[in-house]
C-alpha cells in the first residue's frame, strides 16, 4: 500500500486510518481522490459534515502565538502563586508570601483566560472545518513570524482573501509546517455562510 500523508499535517502513515493520530484530521482512502474545482481551482473538500476531531483544536493552539504566551502567563503565575502560598503560610515570611501569591494568581487568572479565548478560536476553526461551505480565495502573503518559537521552529503566517456575496473577506493562519503556497496562488476556503468571518484553509495547513 501506498504511503499515506496527513493533508492537515504532514504526517505519514504506511496502513490506511480514518483520522490521523497527530492531528486528529481525517484521511482519504488511498484509491480516493479530491474532485477538482471547475478550470483546474484547487481540489474541493469533501462534503459536509467532515470528521474532524476536537483534538486539532489544540494542535492549531501549538502554533499560536496568543496561545503559546498565554500558556506562559499560566505557568508562571501558577509558579508565583505556589511560592506565594508557601511562603505565606509560613508565618515569619508573609509579608513576602502574599504579594507573591498576589501576583500569582493574576498571572494565572489573564493566562487561563487567554487560553480559554485561544481555544474558543481554534475551536470555530474546527467548526468551520466540519460544515463550512467552500469558496475561492488567493494567498496574500506568506511570512514567517520571528516572534514566536515553537520546537526551535517559527510559525508561518498565511494571509488569504476571498468574497462572499460581492463583498471581501480575509483570513490568516498560522502553521509550524514550511506551506507549499505563494502569494498570488488560488487556495479553496471554508467558511460558515451565515458569517463567512470565521473562515480556514483547505486543507488547513
């Protein structure tokens, strides 16, 4: 049998699976092929709903930069408030201990809540994913994001446009897998139809 890549993420597999155990993304039968668009567009998706797994939500996490810091922030407080708390019941050193605690639990408290944001996001891209209805777009742009640093690598940002209706729309997306589009290239959109603002690649990168 033919090796099998994961469209969503790259990975390889030498036996069929219907999802891929990274990402969680659904796989094609080896013998299946994506129809193509009219005038040789990029492949259209299969149709709707598709299998996605909630689990890619936090893959698509991985390489985001909101996320990444908000996970910092987490950390960080929950590092605080664990010495803070320590520190404050032994009595002798509070007057330390409580403004490391304070401290602590704000950090925590803004980064919980940005990762709660981050996954509302990633979890509307796997909505999208799932039911959204497919159009054309073009790449914009595609650059890489020095800012952030997952695994010594630098997230890819994908900026895209497409119209819905005779009106514009855009999208980014983010991907820690080199992307094999240019700017200027057509690239097939999902998006929810009664508000085509949450919008995602196909196949997502």
């Amino acid at each position: 049998m033919s090796r099998i890549v994961c469209p969503w993420c790259g990975t390889g597999y030498a036996e069929f699976r219907s999802n891929c155990v990274q990402c969680g993304g659904p796989l094609a039968e080896p013998d299946a092929s994506l129809p193509e668009g009219p005038g040789g567009d990029p492949p259209m998706p299969p149709p709707a709903p598709r299998a996605i797994s909630d689990r890619y939500a936090w893959r698509l996490m991985a390489s985001d930069g909101w996320a990444l810091g908000a996970g910092i922030f987490t950390l960080l407080g929950g590092v605080f408030a664990f010495v803070g708390a320590l520190l404050t019941l032994a009595i002798l050193t509070a007057f330390v201990g409580l403004p490391f605690l304070a401290i602590g639990i704000l950090l925590l408290a803004a980064g919980l809540a940005g990762l709660s944001w981050r996954h509302r996001e990633a979890g509307r891209v796997v909505e999208v994913l799932r039911v959204g209805a497919p159009g054309l777009g073009r790449v914009e742009t595609v650059e890489r994001n020095p800012m952030v640093r997952v695994n010594r690598r630098h997230p890819w940002l994908i900026a895209y446009g497409f119209e819905v209706g005779g009106r514009q729309y855009e999208g980014r997306v983010a991907t820690l897998n080199p992307p094999a589009l240019r700017p200027g290239w057509p690239v097939r959109v999902l998006y929810l139809p009664e508000a085509p603002r949450h919008n995602a690649l196909f196949p997502h990168p």
